[in-house]
C-alpha cells in the first residue's frame, strides 16, 4: 500500500492491478459473480472500490444481471396481485 496525504487526510491506496494479475483477478471476480454473488459483496469481500469490481467483471466479458437479478433476455417473474 502507498500512503499520501491530501487536504489533511492520509490516503492509503492500493498498487494498480496490471496484465496477467489483473486478468487473473478479473476471471476469479467474474466465477464468483457468475455464482450469484452481487458486485457490491465482492467489492467488499476483495477491498475494491465497486466501480473498479464493476470495470474487472467487464473486462473478464461477463454477462451483467439486471437489478432483479435476471440475465439479458430472461423474461420478468409474473406477480399476481391478490392471489
């Protein structure tokens, strides 16, 4: 970790992920994700930022589910209202 100070804040920032450690991140990244688990839970799991789990899923060429949780093409659930 590299350590600055900005503004009167000391920053920690991580080493920038490169070539085949960032691929090699990425592809873990994306089986977890492809196993159900969200973006946010493995940001936090991996300390990453979530646009910077979202960037790795994305350049691992994972298929992104919507917020409901489907895959593109999946049809919605039908809900029955008073059943």
């Amino acid at each position: 970790m590299t350590t600055a100070v900005r503004h009167g804040f000391k920053l920690e920032y991580r080493p920038r992920l490169q070539g085949a450690e960032r691929r090699r991140v990425a592809k873990r990244l994306r089986r977890q994700y492809e196993k159900g688990r969200s973006v946010r839970n493995l940001a936090e799991e991996a300390g990453y930022s979530y646009g910077t789990t979202h960037a790795l899923l994305q350049e691992a060429g994972t298929v992104m589910r919507d917020r409901q949780g489907r895959l593109p093409g999946e049809a919605p659930a039908i809900v029955r209202m008073g059943a």
